[in-house]
C-alpha cells in the first residue's frame, strides 16, 4: 500500500518546530489544521520522539475532569478513571510535571470539539503549567475565528485563554509545488495513467485538497495498473 513519506512534507515540519518551540520556551501555540492534511500524524510524531511529551484527542463528550484525567494518564503512562475531584487531579498533574525536572509538552488534539463553555478549562491549564510545561492545541480551520468570535461575544474564560496563546499556526492544503514534488520524490508521473492523474490533481480546487485524498487516488492508481498489468500478461499467454 502507497503511503507518503510525510516528512517532506511543510506542514510536518511547521508542527515540528511548533512543538519544539512550545516544549523549551513553555508556551501555548494553537495548531489550525483542515481534515487530512497530515496534523495528527505530526503531532503523534512528536510525542513518540521526544521525551516528557503527553498527547491526548478530545471529543466532544469529554468533560473537564476526563480531560485532566486523561493528562495525568497519559504523564503517569496509564489507564485509570480516577475518582477524585478536578482540583486534586490538577493538583496532581502539576506535581507530576514538576518532578519530571525537565522541559515537558502536553499536545491536546481536536481541541476544536470543545465548545465555548469548556474554553476556560484550558485556561485554568495554562494557569497550572506556566512555568514548567509548554501546551499545543489543535483544532479545524475555523478553530480560531470561533474564539474571537466568542471573545466579542464576551463568554467567560474564553478572552483569558485567547490572551495566553502565543501565536496560532496554520496548516496548508497542498499546493501545486508540494504535489509535483510528491510526484517526483515518490518516482511517480512516468506512466500514462500517472501523468493524468497528476494533471488531475493539479487541476482540483486548492480549498478541497488534502494529503489523504491525494494518497488515497495514488493507491487506486498504483493498483488500476498492477491491475491492467496483469491483464496483459495473462493475454500474452493465452
């Protein structure tokens, strides 16, 4: 099965760097992404090759309590539902990251599933990390016009937590270069079939694009002609 060497790729390397930046310096940089484009594979990438990172998904089902608890399973590497309260679970949380003794990150992704009424819980977050912890939060396209939004709107908690962030990332679709590149990198675009279908994709609307999509009509390509390859084989013995 065809599958990317993403780490060409611009946006793996902008979560990089965001994450290394939010790790030594103890910020929170919010991550925009649009579906498919490769963020939650970065992030992942980051966490599992560098020491003191904690990842957790939300949903949005997930109360204020499940997602510290969550941080505190993921910091402690384990699995329980614990049944104290929010603010012995954050009490925890922080002694946790201040007995690590070094440069810790928690990465929050889909962050965008929470709605304006749980923002202030990241807030109160960032209260309790400021000064041993950096924090990334991930969230759609629209992630952040929704909380200046609910700034204007003046919901409680969500001016505070939009003042903490330090600056907010943006993910791009692919662009005609990255694609083109892919192509030749990934030795494609030699065939019939792989020229069309480049020109294909060249030609799509840059706001529906994404590296999942492209991945996924490079396979059914790969396979149409190991497909009609094998069609013409069987025709010569026969």
């Amino acid at each position: 099965m065809f599958k990317f060497k993403i780490h060409q790729l611009d946006n793996f390397k902008l979560v990089q760097k965001v994450c290394n930046e939010a790790m030594i310096n103890n910020l929170m940089i919010g991550v925009i992404a649009p579906p498919g484009i490769g963020k939650t594979f970065s992030l992942n990438y980051f966490t599992k090759t560098n020491h003191n990172v904690f990842y957790i998904e939300l949903g949005k089902s997930v109360t204020s309590k499940e997602m510290y608890n969550r941080i505190l399973n993921s910091i402690k590497n384990q699995n329980t539902n614990t049944k104290k309260s929010v603010t012995e679970i954050l009490r925890e949380i922080k002694m946790e990251l201040e007995n690590n003794g070094s440069k810790n990150l928690i990465i929050i992704d889909e962050a965008g599933m929470f709605n304006k009424s749980r923002l202030s819980y990241f807030h109160e977050l960032r209260n309790l990390t400021l000064y041993n912890c950096g924090i990334v939060i991930s969230g759609p396209k629209n992630f952040e016009k929704n909380i200046i939004d609910w700034v204007q709107d003046e919901i409680e908690g969500v001016e505070e937590f939009y003042s903490r962030v330090s600056y907010w990332a943006n993910l791009n679709r692919p662009t005609n270069a990255e694609i083109k590149a892919i192509f030749k990198n990934e030795n494609l675009g030699k065939t019939d079939m792989e020229k069309t279908l480049l020109n294909n994709i060249l030609k799509s609307p840059y706001e529906k694009r994404s590296w999942r999509k492209i991945e996924m009509l490079i396979q059914r390509c790969l396979f149409d002609q190991e497909l009609s390859s094998k069609k013409d084989a069987d025709k010569t013995i026969d």
